[in-house]
C-alpha cells in the first residue's frame, strides 16, 4: 500500500492478568495531564486547586458512563434492545460527544450540590481541555477506531488501513486540537472575560465536526449510523454550536462591562 501513513496495531502489554494498551495509557495521560493542568490554574486564579480536582471527578466519572451508554444508544440501538446488559460494558465503545453530555450533567449535579458558580471552572477546564483532547485523539489515532471514508494513496493524511487508503477521523481531529491547544496556551498569557474558552471550544469545534463525519464510513462499511442523513455526533454539534453562542455573549457583556468601568486586561502569569 503507498499510502503516506502506515497503518498498524497499537501497540500493548499485559502487567499480569491485566492488558494494557496504548490507548488506555494515552486516555489516562489526557486526563492526569488536564487536571494537573486545571489545578495550577486554578492555582493562579484564587481558586483551591484540591477543589478543582474534586471538580475534574465530578466530570470524567459521569463523563465516561455518558460516553458508553450514548455511544450503545445512539450508535448501536438493535444491540442495546437485544442485550441491553452492553450498556454496562463501560469500555466497550465510546461517543466523544456522549462523553460531554455526561460531563455536562455532572457539572450541573456539582454546581446543585456545592452551591458555588459554575462557570469560573468550567473556563478553567475548558482552557486546558485542547491538551487533553490532543492525547484523546492520539488514542483513538493509534487504535484506529474512527474509519473514515475511502480515498486514494496519493492523500498525504491517509492511512494505510487493511482494506486499503482511508481517512482516519480520530488522526484528523487530532491535528485540530493540537492547533487549538497552541491557541489556548497563547491566551493563558491575558486573563481572558468569562466565557472566552467556551466560546472558543464550542465553536470551533461543533463546525468541524460536523464537516468531518461526512467524511465518516458508512455504518454498512464499518461506520456510524446516521439519522436524517446525518451522525448522531453531527445533529449535537447544532446544540454545541447554541452553548458557543450563548458563551460569547457572555464574554461580550463581561468585556463591555470592563471597559465601562475602566478595566484593562492585565498580563497573567503563565500556566
């Protein structure tokens, strides 16, 4: 095969009974490396970093149990129906997308039960979550897991998969959020109005996403299902894309505010 990117199996181990694989090392490397991250700016911020790490629990755990189940839901239904018992095989499938709504939801029980404004901390997530999503999306490049459509060996970002040239969308996104995460470390250097990182996230992603998956493989060829005519992940972006708004209304309002009252943006200790 001639195309640029070879294709091959991740590479794994076992520790006795247990098999490690690449995959899991780098998922768990994206979220040590995103709390570690968050905390220390927290840190800067005023904010007790123990406190975000208690925040960042309330987020991965629901975000993992999101990422299952809406993945069995939204993108294996016949299965779920037949042998509903699937949905408790956390590690089985994943939806990124599902990932968020879960941890959406547990930001929303977080900010119920402790009573404390949301929004400082997920900005403080979401400032670093480019970096974490750059090692996600390496998992999912090494473990090959998001086939794409055909394409020619002459496409320098194809991969060489077993039934030849596919574009690889978990490699594709990967670029995105490494780019990103240079974008986000840019604006650590100014404290930003709230709002900003969501606004950045949100809408930046929900656009390409939704352009990538009609890159996706057909569910007949290995792919996701579609509904309309497009993929679950696709018909969130819509409602991805209203968060991003409504994020940069609020940093609009928040920066006139500032400059009602005077205020200057200060240069902010780096991360």
């Amino acid at each position: 095969m001639a195309a640029v990117l070879p294709y091959c199996q991740q590479p794994n181990f076992d520790l006795g009974p247990i098999p490690i694989h690449a995959f899991g090392l780098l998922v768990f490397a994206a979220i040590a490396v995103g709390t570690e991250l968050a905390s220390r700016r927290a840190r800067l911020a005023g904010i007790d970093p123990e406190s975000m790490v208690s925040y960042a629990t309330w987020l991965v755990v629901p975000g993992f149990l999101g990422a299952h189940v809406l993945d069995s839901i939204w993108y294996h239904p016949a299965e779920v129906l037949e042998n509903p018992s699937t949905l408790l095989a956390v590690f089985s499938g994943m939806s990124s997308f599902g990932g968020f709504v879960g941890a959406a939801g547990g930001a929303i029980a977080w900010r119920f039960f402790k009573a404390e404004p949301m929004l400082p901390r997920v900005e403080l997530v979401l400032s670093v979550f480019p970096i974490s999503w750059t090692l996600g999306r390496a998992a999912c490049t090494v473990a090959h897991d998001h086939p794409g459509l055909r394409t020619t060996a002459t496409n320098p970002l194809a991969f060489a998969y077993p039934d030849g040239p596919r574009w690889d969308l978990g490699f594709l996104e990967m670029l995105f959020a490494l780019g990103l995460s240079l974008v986000c470390v840019r604006l650590w250097r100014r404290e930003q109005p709230l709002g900003t990182y969501t606004a950045l996230v949100c809408l930046s992603y929900a656009p390409l996403r939704f352009g990538l998956d009609f890159l996706r493989a057909e569910a007949a060829d290995g792919g996701d299902a579609r509904y309309g005519g497009l993929t679950p992940a696709q018909w969130a972006c819509f409602a991805l894309a209203a968060v991003g708004l409504l994020a940069l209304r609020t940093a609009r309002d928040e920066r006139g505010r500032r400059r009602r009252a005077g205020g200057e943006e200060v240069e902010a200790p780096m991360a």
